[in-house]
C-alpha cells in the first residue's frame, strides 16, 4: 500500500509546511508518510481531517495501476536487432533477467520469444535466398526481400506491442504458449 497523501496535498494546493499547521503534526511527520511510511491513529485522523477525505482515499494499493515501465524499455531494446545482429534477443534477453518484478518479467519473457522466432525465421529465409536466386537465375538479389519484409515486420510488431502497453498494460502479439 502506498500513500496518496502528496497527490491529495496538491490537489489542495497545501505545502507541506501549511498541512502540518492544518493538522497539528511536525513537518517531518508529514515528509515521512510522504515517503512511504503508512500514518496509524492519530496521525492518519490528523490529515483525513485536515484534507477532508476519508482515510481509504489516503491509501492506494500498488495493484490498482500495474507499472509496466520495464516492459515499454524491453520493447524498445528490441530495436536494437536492427543495427546489431541477434540484437532484439540479446539486449530485450538481459533487461528480462534483470528485471525483479514478475508481471515485468513475464511480459519481457513473452517479448524475447517473440524476437527468438521472427529472427530465427528470417535467418533461415536470409541463408536460402541464394540457392532459390541460383535455381531460378534471377538477376536481382533475392536476400533483399527477406531482408526488407524482417525489417518491415520487427517494426510493426515492435509498435503494435508498445502501442498495447500503454493502453492495456499488456502486449498484443504473443504466442500462446512461452517456450522460456
């Protein structure tokens, strides 16, 4: 649970200084709920009284509003496979498995396989535009299509997913079943 009593302080248009006269505590009380430490019996009627608000509207669960931050940063490293090769698995692969909060994790987990499987499909495509260029004698290079649909499509996908994060909090292309 965190505290709300900054945001509502705001609102009010209060300093800290002038919610501490209105409600009779030391200022330094009043920086110290501020900072995360929950107010108990006197204190929490204090400042419910003196901001007018009743004491559930002081707390609010950190469930309420999913931060999905990490997630945003592991989406857009994977734009990284566009300059460094193995890049969008690489860099999206090391934010996952620093990343402690699990909601975060598993969204970077979902984000990574996705990049797994595209690259690992255009690689293949990449290696076998040759031989169907030989076979079929054409004069264009036929490795630029692959190249240029993978380019294409790390982009899309890397936009519809950061477009989902931040109105859903979660991604929109993923695979069902998260092989990491």
């Amino acid at each position: 649970m965190q505290s709300n009593l900054k945001i509502l302080r705001e609102q009010k248009n209060l300093t800290q200084t002038e919610l501490a006269e209105k409600s009779g505590l030391s200022l330094r009380t009043i920086q110290r709920i501020e900072a995360g430490n929950p107010p108990k019996g006197f204190t929490l009627k204090a400042i419910t009284k003196a901001l007018d608000i009743q004491p559930e509207n002081l707390f609010s669960t950190g469930e309420e509003n999913p931060t999905v931050d990490r997630a945003k940063l592991i989406n857009l490293s994977a734009l990284c496979g566009l300059i460094i090769p193995f890049g969008s698995i690489i860099f999206p692969a090391i934010l996952t498995y620093k990343t402690k909060d699990p909601n975060n994790r598993e969204l970077g987990k979902s984000i990574v396989s996705i990049h797994i499987i595209l690259t690992s499909v255009f690689s293949v495509l990449m290696i076998i535009s040759p031989f169907i260029q030989r076979s079929i004698s054409i004069k264009f290079p036929l490795f630029l299509i692959p190249l240029i649909a993978f380019i294409i499509t790390k982009i899309c996908i890397i936009i519809k997913n950061g477009i989902s994060l931040n109105q859903n909090q979660n991604i929109s292309i993923k695979l069902k079943n998260n092989f990491l």
